[in-house]
C-alpha cells in the first residue's frame, strides 16, 4: 500500500525558499553553538551541494563554485600550499575529510578566528603534535552566509 500525502505538508528541500533558508538555518545555528566540526561538515557539504546546482556535485564544480565565491580563501590556501589550487585543497582536504572521515585529513585543521588574527588560512603549529594548515572557520561561516544572501 502507498500512503498519500497532502502536498501542502510535504517538505521539498530543493525548492528554493526551502533550500537556503534550511542552510542558513543550519550554519546559524552550529555556529552560535560553536560545533565547529559538525558547522564545517554542514558548510563544506552545503558548498557541494551548490554547487551541483540541479545536476550532479562534481569536484570541477565545487572547485569552480569555491574558487569564484570565495577566491580569498583559495589564494591563502595557495600561499600556503605552493603548487596547489585552493579549490582543490578545500575539496580533497576539507570537503572530503569532513564529509568521510568527519574531520580534515591529516595536516589539515579548522582554527578560530583570534587563533589566525583574522586571515583565511594560515600554517599553525601545536606543541608536540605538529604543524597544520588551518582554514579560519569563524571567517568560512560569515562569509558563506554571505554568499548564500546573494544567491
């Protein structure tokens, strides 16, 4: 048996006053929570997700999206790390670390915004336990509610 359902009580999530509005909700509400691993999960995912637009996500497309929408981010990552693309380094390093393994991939990490005196990406050392390049996920938040507005 198949249940019907009223179509005003059914929640399409693609619609686009769901669409964003789900985002921002989501990123608004970690972020004034300070779960920074889950608010990273839900940006880098949200990012592939608009990534793909009405098509498939793609790591062209993401890195496309990232490098246009948040080029500062991408060049500070490329500062860091010479001979790669920022878009890339979000996309291998942060979108898949966080989507598959619920957290950057090793010598990669997410820093507060006082920890990186404001700029987008930095390398930081941890006494005894290494040095990192660390994205400023206070900064990632503010500026993908931003570009989410605009969309």
């Amino acid at each position: 048996m198949v249940r019907k359902l009223s179509p005003e009580g059914f929640y399409q999530i693609r619609d686009p006053k769901n669409f964003h509005a789900a985002m921002r909700a989501d990123v608004e509400l970690l972020l004034s929570k300070r779960a920074y691993l889950s608010l990273t999960t839900v940006i880098v995912c949200c990012l592939d997700a608009l990534a793909a637009g009405s098509g498939k996500a793609t790591r062209g497309k993401f890195e496309s999206f990232v490098t246009k929408h948040f080029h500062g981010l991408c060049t500070a990552l490329e500062s860091v790390c010479p001979g790669r693309k920022g878009g890339g380094i979000l996309y291998d390093e942060f979108r898949n670390g966080f989507a598959h393994l619920r957290g950057p991939k090793s010598k990669f990490a997410i820093a507060e915004d006082h920890e990186l005196s404001g700029d987008w990406a930095d390398m930081v050392e941890v006494n005894a336990v290494g040095q990192f390049v660390a994205i400023n996920i206070d900064r990632l938040a503010g500026e993908f509610l931003r570009v989410l507005g605009q969309l």
